[in-house]
C-alpha cells in the first residue's frame, strides 16, 4: 500500500495526469434519462465533489463508474483504458473503488475482518491453502488490515461486530474496507450523511488525508459545508445533466446552480 | 473453552467408534444413514451460506447414487473410484445447472433447483433400460475398498463414518479460511462484495458446485449400503428435509447442519418412510422458526441467557423495571 502511494504522490507532482474520463454517459430507466450525456473528467490527485439535487443522478453516475449498471450509452475511460463495459470485480481490479450510500457493511462479521475482505484482490489464496494452512490468514494481511483501521482511526474496534458500531464508525469502516482494496481513485458515496458536525469534520480530514497519500477521490454529499471545504473541484448534476462545473466558490456563485437548489424564485430575487 | 470442546469432539468420536461392538445391526444402520444425512446438510452450507436457497439437493445426491452404483455394477468398479466418479459427476452436473441459475436469486433461484430435483427424479424413472426405473436398481454390490469387499454392516459403518468425517474436516478446513468469509460475504451483503473486486459468480459456483460434490459422495455411500436406488427418494421430500436440517440446526455456525442432521434423524427415526415423517419434519421447522430462530445451536446461549436473567432479576429486583 505504502509504495504505491508513494509511487503515485510522486507522479502527481509531475504531472496531473487524467485519471478518470467519460464521454457522453446515458443512462435510461424506461423513458427517463438518469445520467445525460455527462463528461466526468478527474485529474489524478484532485478531490472532486458531485453534487446536485435528490434524483439529479448521482447515484446513478457511481453505479455506472464502478460497474454495477451498464451505461445506454457513452465510454469510460479509467487511466486511458476503456472500462465501460467490466463487471464490478474487474473496475476494483484496476484501481476504482467505491463506497456505499448508507451503511452497507458485513453486518455480522467483525471490524478486522470487513477489512480483511477489503484486501481480497491483494490477498494470496487458493484451495491448497485454504485446506492445508494452519492459519486463517496470513500475518502479513492482518497486519495490514490493523495498519488501515489504524490509519482511519479504528483500530480499537477491531474486533466489535460491525452492526455494533456507532453510525460514524460504520461509515468510516466503509472507507477502511474500500482502502484495503487499495484504490488509485476512491468514490465516496455521501461519506457524512447522517453525522453531525464533529463526526463529519473528521472523516473529511481522512479523505483530504487520503488524498495527500496519492488517492484520487470522487465524491457525492449532500452536507454543501463538507463539501466546500474539502472539493477542490464541484460538478453540479441537475436532472441528469452537468448544470455547471469548477472551484467551489465558483459553483456556490454559480445563478444556474442557486436556482436548481433553491428555485427560481430565489434567484431572481437575488438577481 | 476451546480444550474442553476439543474434549467434548473426542468422547464423542469415540463412543460413535463403540456403536458397533456395543450397539446391534440396527444402531450401526440407523447411525450409518445419519453420518449420511450429516454430509448431505454439511454440504448444502456453503451455498446457503452464499445467500443461495437450494431446495435441490437431493438431486445431486441421486445423480451420485446412480453413477456410483451404475459403475460398480456393471462395470465392476472399485468403491473408491466409483464414488469419486459419482461425485464428479454430480459436480459436472452442478456445473452446468449451477452456471445459468445462481444468477437468479432467491426465490427464483430456489425455483430452479426444486425443478430440477423433479427433473432428475423423472430421468432416473423414465430412464428404463439404464436405470430399471420405478423397479428400482438393486444388486448394487457391497462397497468394494480397496480390494476388499466390506461385507459386515459394521464395517461399512465404519466407513462412513470415515466419508463423514473427512467431508467435515474438508468444509470446516474451507470455511473457516478466506473462501469461508468470502462466501458469508457474499450472503450478507453481494453488492459491497463485488465491490471490493470479489467475483461473486464464481464463487457462488465454486460453493455450490463443492455441495454437489459431497453430495455425490453421500449417494454413492448410500448406494452400495442400502444396495437399492428407487427414484423417488431423492425427491423433493429429501431435498427439503436436508434444508430443514440446516435451519433447524441452526444457520450460524458450521455445527449447525450437523447436529441438525443428527437430531432429526435420530428423532424422525421410528417414523422413517410413513406419512408422519413430513409431518414431523413440518412441525420441526415451525417450531424452531417461532421459538429458536437460530437454530438448536443456539439453545445452550438461550438457556444460559434465561438463566442469567433469572438470577439477576432475583438478586436486584430493578426499580425501574
């Protein structure tokens, strides 16, 4: 984990190289089109937030991403490789990890072991070892599950069941798991949603933290503060369609997003 | 807590080594067609335990029964390939029905391997000149290990209880490793797993394909002990009973399927092959979805909880409660 990141922090300096591409991504569901025509760039080493009213299909837009539907039209392009049409397992497997929209965990198993299963591409195994080995798991990949739940600040639950964590661990033990995997380029599905501002504070100094380690992050939240505080970058989504695009002073500024957000109403009594 | 269960495991593998020199023919009969039954729902864990409800099991057990028995009678084959060409088969089998359907999920999939235990049912009924059909298949010879034929009814106890063992320590080995958590992984929660680049559909097949497999085993085992197939008793009826063993016994451990076998087995036992066995079994799983929910299993942590909570409220009567 940690020479790749380094790896990856130095050629950041070099270079901002594209990391992420779409071109015109379609989505239908019946007559509605979800995501439209959307042309998502993200640059290596950026943080990148997506934003937009509810159903402005952002969801969407991660669950094309990382595979989980299948786009109507339009490529991605991940580190000038064509992924549009790979199974989720394979985006993971050059790099593009996503987290989940509310708490999806493995509710039942421990800390340490939902990470473990975050480390399952890095992990040797066959059915050799799997019959043959006196240990469950090699030491050396629970070290490093314990270094990432160290790493998000977790590393005293380890062994709590994961339904028995407190909502903010829940989601920060999302983020450990998607780590494991280690990611080139992170998606955080509404990462804060649900805390209040202490929690949100923290998890938003990891992601910027992660970031600084090398990760590309991409990201949807709701919490406008979490976001204009940690996004170098805004992509506003309204209705499918990319409504406006740039720093977040720029976007906050922006009378298309005002009023996609508040109503026109508001907007001309602005203007 | 863990040499006690150690010890536990060992008094009880010894006094299952006594059965024959202490119990009579009957015993080791009736213990012979339990250690069977415990592979059958041993073996149907690791799908369940992917989320994938498998009402079709018997099927493969059949599909062993028939291969292994069909081998050794006809062609004279040793026990100990036919088995693992009757087993073979039912994982090539479980291959190409397992492909197509673990897609599917829940109760579709579930509708897929309920057709299928009718379908093979049928073949082996309407498959005359291979099978005989509905006369049975009989003069399946004993199991032949080896070189030597195992004529006694102990001996042949003696070896499934073998099969049995090394079945459980093969599953145990497995799911207590990495496979073991990934297939609970992909129970809980499919989507989070794929997105942590597990290949869910492999898996899935893997797991099923690994209960056909042991499920071949058993009916080869069967076979040459029982030394008559007759189609229908691997119908649904059996498919459902190695569920319900699994659900009675409890879903959340690995000793679940096991002493759920055992239990209802033993207990369904003097009703084995009348018309109050599906009763039986009926009432079981009701009465363990209304007041056990996790299983037999899960028993011990409840009285122990009872109790626990009987002497607490009898030492501290809580004023807010």
């Amino acid at each position: 984990m940690e020479e790749r990141i380094r790896s990856q922090s130095e050629s950041r300096r070099v270079s901002a190289a594209l990391l992420l591409e779409t071109q015109g991504l379609t989505r239908h569901f019946g007559g509605l089109a979800a995501v439209n025509r959307v042309d998502l760039r993200v640059a290596e080493g950026e943080i990148v937030g997506l934003i937009g009213p509810n159903g402005a299909g952002k969801t969407t837009c991660f669950n094309l991403l990382s595979g989980f539907i299948r786009p109507t039209a339009g490529t991605i392009r991940f580190d000038g490789e064509d992924i549009t049409r790979l199974r989720p397992h394979q985006v993971v497997k050059r790099g593009l990890v996503r987290t989940f929209q509310l708490t999806t965990l493995f509710q039942e198993l421990t800390g340490l072991e939902n990470v473990l299963l975050g480390l399952h591409l890095h992990s040797r195994r066959s059915l050799g070892r799997a019959l043959f080995s006196r240990r469950r798991f090699p030491p050396d990949e629970i070290a490093r599950s314990r270094e990432v739940l160290e790493f998000t600040g977790l590393a005293s639950q380890a062994d709590q069941l994961a339904r028995n964590l407190p909502h903010g661990h829940q989601r920060v033990l999302g983020i450990a798991m998607a780590l494991a995997a280690r990611p080139r380029l992170l998606l955080l599905d509404e990462p804060v949603t649900g805390m209040n501002l202490d929690e949100s504070g923290r998890v938003m100094a990891l992601v910027k933290t992660i970031r600084d380690r090398g990760v590309t992050v991409l990201l949807v939240e709701h919490n406008m503060k979490a976001v204009m505080g940690t996004c170098e970058r805004i992509v506003v989504l309204n209705f499918g369609q990319t409504l406006a695009e740039g720093s977040p002073a720029e976007v906050s500024t922006n009378a298309k997003v005002i009023e996609a957000y508040l109503g026109a109403g508001l907007a001309h009594a602005r203007g | 807590m863990r040499r006690l269960r150690v010890g536990v495991l060992i008094v009880l593998g010894l006094l299952l080594l006594l059965v024959p020199p202490l119990g009579g023919d009957y015993y080791v009969h009736v213990f012979a067609l339990v250690f069977t039954n415990v592979i059958l729902a041993a073996s149907l864990r690791p799908s369940l335990t992917c989320g994938q409800l498998n009402i079709g099991h018997s099927a493969f057990m059949s599909i062993g029964a028939y291969a292994s028995a069909l081998l050794a009678k006809n062609l004279a084959v040793p026990f100990e390939v036919s088995m693992l060409c009757g087993a073979l088969v039912a994982a090539v089998v479980g291959l190409g029905i397992g492909y197509p359907s673990l897609r599917l999920r829940g109760v579709y999939f579930a509708m897929v391997t309920v057709a299928f235990v009718e379908v093979i049912r049928l073949i082996a009924q309407l498959w005359v000149p291979l099978t005989r059909g509905m006369s049975g298949l009989s003069g399946i010879p004993k199991p032949n290990l080896l070189g030597v034929t195992l004529a006694t009814k102990a001996s042949q106890y003696y070896l499934a209880l073998f099969l049995m063992l090394l079945t459980l320590l093969i599953l145990w080995k497995l799911e207590s490793s990495r496979l073991g958590l990934i297939w609970k992984s992909i129970g809980m929660a499919d989507n989070l797993a794929q997105s942590l680049g597990v290949n869910i559909a492999n898996h899935k097949l893997l797991a099923f394909m690994l209960g056909c497999f042991f499920a071949g085993v058993a009916g080869a085992f069967y076979a040459h002990f029982i030394r008559f197939l007759f189609p229908p008793e691997f119908g649904f009826l059996m498919a459902t009973n190695i569920l319900v063993y699994n659900y009675v016994g409890g879903r959340g451990h690995f000793a679940g399927p096991i002493v759920g076998a055992a239990f209802l087995s033993l207990l369904s036992e003097p009703f084995r092959g009348s018309a109050y066995e599906t009763i039986f079994f009926s009432i079981a799983m009701l009465l363990t979805i209304l007041f056990l929910p996790g299983g037999l299993i899960t028993l011990p942590g409840k009285l122990a909880e009872l109790r626990g909570w009987k002497s607490a409220s009898a030492h501290s009567p809580s004023p807010a409660a």
